[in-house]
C-alpha cells in the first residue's frame, strides 16, 4: 500500500482502496466493482493503483491491466476538474467537430487524452452524446454546448477558467 500512496495519492485514498478491496475480495467477478471505485477515489487508475488492486485479490498485474486498457470507462492518465469532451459522431464530425477540438486543444495547449499541468482541464473525445440537433457538440463535465464554432471555443472555456478562480 505504501507504494501507491507514494506514487499516486494520499494516505486516506489507499485506505479507501484498502478498504474496498478488503470488502469486495469475497465476491466473485468483483475486479470491474473494485476498478470502478478506485477511479473514484484516484480519478483514475495509475499502475501503482493497478498493482495495489491485483496484490490484494491475489491475481497478476497483467489480468488488472487488461481490464483496465479494454474498458473505456477506465482511464490511466489523470482527469482535468474540467472534462471537456468534443462529439466526433456523424453529426458533428460533418458540421466541424474536427476544427472545435482542433481549437479546444490549441487554446488549453494539450492534445486530446491529456490533462493540463495545473488539473483544470483534461480533453477527449467521443463518439456521440445523443445532441446530433445542436451539432457540433462539445461537453464540460456535464454542460452540453451545442452549434458550435471554433471562434466560441476561448469564451467558453474563460467562463470555466472564471469559475475555478471563485
């Protein structure tokens, strides 16, 4: 426990980790359970994490990871405050997704799958939120902002950079 501690988080986190494992270890088919909230307690599942989990249900490190790397839910880098997701589903791919993440990623000065140094943002991509009408989509965290154009991208992220001040 001491290494993820180290690695990866605080104290109270890898006793929340400890904790769950302990608890669930029992069940069977309990990995995606014990993923699950240990990416809520990290915000996502480092190697150290990893290697805490398949220690404590007594299985390798490549079984975890394996998990982890085939399910989109679990990330291995660490998440923004502010997730900024942009749609690439049909819809908004043909209205010009491409050019919204093309600025989103030029404004925050990370590719898609990072997170900024400070933690603020993180950006990624999807396949479709199911807002084709107000096509072309970007979420943040959970605020949808529809019929984009790369010229609105900066002000709606200022607001975001506003928030985090107050």
């Amino acid at each position: 426990m001491k290494e993820c501690e180290a690695a990866c988080g605080t104290a109270e986190q890898a006793e929340k980790l400890k904790a769950v494992i302990e608890e669930s270890r029992s069940t069977p088919g309990c990995l995606m359970h014990i993923l699950q909230e240990a990416q809520g307690i990290y915000g996502y599942l480092p190697l150290p994490v990893q290697k805490t989990i398949a220690e404590g249900l007594g299985i390798s490190l490549a079984e975890v990871y394996g998990v982890v790397t085939f399910y989109s839910q679990f990330s291995l880098k660490p998440k923004g405050k502010y997730r900024v997701s942009v749609c690439l589903g049909t819809a908004c791919y043909v209205k010009g997704s491409d050019k919204i993440l093309a600025e989103v990623e030029k404004e925050l000065g990370i590719k898609c799958g990072e997170c900024t140094e400070d933690g603020l943002f993180s950006i990624d991509s999807c396949r479709c939120v199911g807002a084709c009408g107000l096509a072309p989509v970007l979420m943040i965290n959970e605020d949808v902002h529809g019929k984009l154009t790369p010229e609105m991208v900066k002000g709606i992220l200022d607001k975001y950079r506003e928030e985090a001040k107050a």
